[in-house]
C-alpha cells in the first residue's frame, strides 16, 4: 500500500558527535536517551562540559533514563514534562546559541519532525541537525484534505481525528510541517475503505 523510494522519507543517520563543536546540544526523548548513552564511552569531560541535554520521557520503555542522563554531568540538564515544553526550552537554547553549537536529536519520528522543525525556523541547516530514530515507529500525520495533525498513528488506513475521513498513511514527508501526509483513500466510492492495518508499530 505505501510506495517505495520516495525521496523525502527521512534518513535518520545517528549521532555522531562532533568533537570540535563550541557546544553540544542534545534534544531526546524516551528511548532516544540511549543513542546518547550508548556513547558514554565517547563522553569525556570537555565535551560534556560544553553540553546540554534536554530531555522528555515520553514513550519510555524503561525507568530511570533522565537519572542516568542526569549522572552523565554535562554542563546543563533540563527534563521537561511534555513534549511542548520541551520544544519551548529548545526553542530558547536556539535562540541563544552561537556559531559552532552542534544540535543533536533522538527519539520518534514525530518528535524529530518537531524538534527540526523549531531548528529550521530559527534559521538551522537541516544537513547540518544529527539525528537517530530511536522508539515507536508511530507516525505525526497530516490530513492532506483539512489540514488537521494526528500524532501517534500506527495503522493506514485511520480515521482522521479532525475530519473523520478514512486516510492512507502516504511515505511523503513535510519537512516543513515535520508529517507524513494522509489522503482519502476511499473519496471515489465512500464506504470502500479496506481494514486498518498495523505498519508502524
């Protein structure tokens, strides 16, 4: 039902850090406080003293992640309640930082949309933004038809939770409004829509 190859799918390459950056900024959720703890060997004190992890437990498997984020002693550490908030304290690092601040960014697909999203308006180059997709593969969805946005869409065809039309989940992605976008797949026959399916689980 998806199609294959489309160029604006999201290739999300990992964190890589860079060593000579004036300043690290890491921006996770759940899950993706791993595609940093996993480097702690990589951690040494002068990179962590020229570093500030914001983070949200949204979707979290385990227990535990902002402590042991928290332990790692960067120069800054910020754990926010939700997503929004989070977003708004980025939203503040960014507009603060200097030239040579690296931005780093891990966890779902929707909240790297958002999180890049916020680093684009505030003048970043998307090239330049080091991302890992860590978590739910669950996907941010724009209803291509009234424009409403779901998060956390798992099947295709679902319910737009704005409109109510029956959308297919399409891999076409706005980097612009960090979704994949939904369309009508039953508009020429109502009714026709096949069961939902689980994809992105």
């Amino acid at each position: 039902m998806l199609v294959e190859g489309i160029k604006s799918r999201p290739v999300y390459r990992g964190l890589t850090l860079q060593r000579h950056a004036r300043r690290h900024l890491f921006v996770l959720e759940g899950e993706g406080a791993h595609a940093l703890l996993d480097q702690t060997d990589r951690l040494d004190e002068t990179i962590l003293s020229r570093s500030e992890i914001l983070y949200v437990a949204r979707g979290s498997q385990g227990k535990g992640h902002d402590q042991a984020l928290q332990q790692l002693g960067a120069d800054m550490f910020f754990t926010a309640p939700t997503i929004p908030t989070l977003l708004f304290r980025l939203k503040v690092s960014l507009s603060t930082a200097h030239m040579g601040t690296r931005l780093y960014i891990a966890g779902t697909e929707g909240f790297i949309g958002q999180a890049m999203m916020v680093a684009l308006e505030l003048g970043m180059d998307h090239a330049s933004i080091l991302t890992e997709h860590r978590g739910s593969l669950a996907r941010r969805v724009q209803c291509v038809h009234c424009k409403g946005i779901t998060d956390d869409v798992t099947q295709t065809p679902f319910t737009c939770s704005h409109c109510g039309l029956p959308l297919l989940v399409r891999d076409h992605y706005s980097r612009r409004l960090g979704a994949f976008q939904g369309v009508n797949i039953d508009a020429e026959e109502p009714g026709s829509a096949p069961e939902p399916e689980e994809l992105f689980l």
